[in-house]
C-alpha cells in the first residue's frame, strides 16, 4: 500500500489541473508553482532540469511571459493514470493555443509524470512530447493568427 490514498491523489490532481487552468487564463503562474514542494525537480526536454521550487518559479514565470508561449492558455488533460502504491500520476495533456476564432484548436498534447508528495504538492514533474509537432502545431498557429491582405 502506498503513502497516500486514491482519493487524496485524485483530489490533489483536480486540484492540480484548476490551478494550472487559472494560470493559462491569467498568465499568473507563481500558485501553480507553488504546487511544488521546495526541493522539487522539474524535468523539461526542451528546457532542461529544474530544481527547486523557486528555480521552478523563475523558469515558469518567465517562460509563459514570453510570446509566443503567452497564448499558450488552456491545459486540458485527456487522460490521466494514477498509481497508489508509487504515488504517482501519469497523464497526457493538452497544450492549447488561444482561440482565434478559425475554428481550429492550436494543440499539441504532451505527457507528464507526476509524484506527490502530500498535501497538494508535487515532489517531481517530468513532461515528454514531440519538439517537432510542438514545432509545426506553433507554425499553424502563427500562420493563422496573422491577418491576412485582402
């Protein structure tokens, strides 16, 4: 039997997910990475290993600042594992861009393994994805938010 039970896991994950959906449509991150305990690691592919919550903060906060990444502002999880006896969450989610009204969704999805640590904080996070359909979901994206000449 694991440290923490099912419904403490899944309670901290739903709490995991609102937290992160009030970062996308705020911009605000400095709650989510609050979420980390303070020696938590943070593995990034593209970005590299963080350690510690307020490295975290440093990286999050100035990450989703930045344009494009800025209109990046819906999280949405399609699907999520979790394992008592490690305690961990494993999920896949949605990476979604700002509506544009084009009737598309701009999204690429990653997964992410997460270990909880209790009391609605994260001990490590790592996310994995494809750069390259990262890459070309950015490049639709970008070619359908500029106005065109007409």
């Amino acid at each position: 039997m694991g440290a923490f039970t099912r419904d403490e896991m899944e309670r901290a994950y739903a709490h995991y997910r609102a937290v992160a959906a009030e970062a996308g449509a705020s911009g605000q991150w400095d709650a989510w990475a609050d979420l980390f305990t303070e020696d938590a690691e943070y593995i990034e592919h593209l970005y590299g290993t963080f350690t510690g919550r307020e490295t975290i903060r440093r990286w999050i906060t100035t990450t989703m600042a930045e344009w494009p990444n800025n209109e990046m502002t819906e999280f949405p999880a399609e699907w999520w594992v979790i394992d008592e006896e490690r305690g961990w969450v494993v999920c896949a989610v949605w990476n979604r861009m700002q509506d544009l009204g084009d009737g598309k969704q701009h999204q690429a999805i990653n997964w992410s393994l997460l270990k909880y640590a209790g009391n609605d904080q994260w001990s490590y996070e790592e996310d994995i994805y494809n750069v390259s359909e990262f890459g070309d979901m950015m490049k639709e994206y970008l070619a359908a938010r500029k106005p065109t000449k007409g």
